[in-house]
C-alpha cells in the first residue's frame, strides 16, 4: 500500500531513490555511538547499516479539495552538483513512480517546498532542450519568503562548495521567473484541511505541514527528524543544521503537538515504512506504531 485516507484527505508516497547516504557520526556529530548500538535493532536494516545511516527521498501527494499537491520534490535529474557527488547528473525515474502514482505533472495544483535544501526541490524544474523549466506547469509553488531570500545567492555569498551550490540557481529561479512561486511567511492556510507552519532550525524558513481533517491529524515533518533515534535524542541534530539550538525547538515543540494529538508523522527522508506515531517517553518519544505504506 502506498496510499491512505486522513479525513477527507488522500496521501500517496512517492519515491525517488532510498539507500545508505552517510555514516553516522558524520551525519550526526554528536550522537554517541553507543546510542546506535543501544537502539540497533529498532533501527535495524530501514534506517541503519553497520554505520551507515539509510535514508529515503521521497515526496507526498495529497489530494485535498479537489486539488493535487506535492510535498518536497527530490534531488531531480541531470543538476550539476559538485559538493555531491552521489547526486550529481543523476537520472532515475521519479517522474515514473509519479505516473505510478496517478499523477502526471500537468496534474498537480500546488507544489510545496517545505524549506529550500537541494534534496526538497530538485524536481522542481526538468532540462528541456538545455533549459531549466517548471516540471508542474499548472502548479503554483509555495516556498517560505525566508527561504528564498536566504538561499538567493545574491544575498547569500559563499555558496561554492556548499551542498546547495546552484540549487537556487536551476530549481528556484526558473520556476519564480515563470511567475509560479507565491512566498509565504509566519503560516499560511492551503484549504480547510491543511496549514502551513514555520519551524525553523534546520534551516532558517523551515516549515512543517499540519493535516487537520476530521478526527485525523498528521504533521508533513520536512526535516524536522532524519533518523527515528532524534525521537530518542531529541537534542541531537543532523549536521545540516543551520540553528542547531532553534533546531531542536522546533523538534521539541512539533513533536510534542504530534504525539499529544495522535498525529501520523511523514518526514520527508525517513525509509521503510516512511510514517510513523509516536508516544511521549519521559523527556522524549517513542514510536507507538509505523504507516501502512510498503517498505522500501
């Protein structure tokens, strides 16, 4: 299964690539190792390998009053990344698996980039006879205002070697200069179902996605979580973080909204079943049961 129900909502997952991405104490620095060993076999084989952490990218659709809309785009096919080399010029079939998914890219209302990090916006744009366009035509893009002004290389200097050096450049800019982005700032209502909220930490306009649909509540966690021994250390972040402190704020407070609300939780990298509830364990949480979506 690769779709549930939520209220009045429909949510699909869709993969681009899953896999082992970084070890882990260079993915996160300051877990000890002896937690990896402690929680090995909770963790053991969807989100760890001997020391490698296994990860997902991947995106949401959900289908929500009569419109389609896609949660983070991937890493995208045929971007020059030179601080990456695994992602570098890539090709995979995530435009396929869309398919699978009963969406092609002229279907979809709203693409919503959660923060601006190079692996949540990839698919953005396709190559198309040499240049960048808007892979969802029909689409507006919603993107935080603080995002796109941070990572505007323009008022951002210092961007070469970075891992989003010419991310804005192929995956933002195209899609603005076609008149499809609308920034948004502090929170931002899509329907009835759904609302944007500002969690900042991991990056500066980081956002999450609150579902509130009837009696059913999920939280579009972006990267508030990479791996689900953060639930276990929540003062621990990856090394990608920008505000390490605000970080885990915003982990803290997001978590504990999902946890009191019985929220299914659906980070934006997390591999095997991808979705996960969670319960309050004294200072922090543990998982009290996983989505039914395929593994992979």
């Amino acid at each position: 299964m690769n779709d549930i129900k939520l209220g009045d909502v429909t949510v699909a997952r869709v993969e681009e690539m899953h896999g082992p991405i970084m070890p882990t104490g260079a993915f996160f620095p300051t877990i000890p190792a002896e937690s990896w060993e402690r929680h090995r076999a909770e963790l053991t084989p969807d989100h760890l390998g001997e020391d490698m952490v296994h990860t997902a990218m991947q995106s949401w659709v959900l289908r929500s009053g009569g419109r389609t809309i896609l949660i983070d785009t991937g890493i995208g096919n045929d971007k020059s990344r030179p601080a990456v080399e695994a992602w570098d010029h890539m090709n995979l079939d995530y435009l396929g698996n869309l398919a699978r998914a009963g969406v092609r890219p002229e279907d979809v209302d709203l693409v919503v980039n959660t923060h601006l990090h190079l692996d949540h916006i990839g698919w953005n744009t396709r190559l198309v006879n040499g240049e960048w366009v808007p892979t969802f035509p029909n689409a507006t893009y919603l993107m935080p205002r603080i995002e796109f002004d941070y990572w505007n290389p323009a008022n951002h200097p210092g961007l070469e070697g970075h891992v989003n050096q010419n991310a804005f450049e192929d995956s933002v800019a195209p899609v603005h200069a076609a008149g499809q982005v609308r920034l948004w700032e502090g929170s931002h209502v899509i329907d009835e179902n759904l609302r944007l909220e500002a969690a900042p930490g991991h990056t500066p306009g980081a956002s999450v996605l609150k579902l509130m649909s009837g009696s059913d509540r999920a939280l579009f966690a972006g990267d508030l979580i990479h791996t689900p021994l953060q639930l276990r250390e929540l003062g621990h972040n990856s090394c990608f973080c920008e505000d390490p402190a605000q970080a885990v704020r915003s982990r803290r407070e997001l978590l504990g909204w999902a946890a009191d609300s019985n929220a299914l939780i659906l980070p934006a990298h997390l591999s095997g079943h991808g979705a996960l509830e969670i319960s309050r364990a004294g200072d922090a949480f543990a998982i009290k049961d996983w989505a039914p979506f395929d593994r992979f």
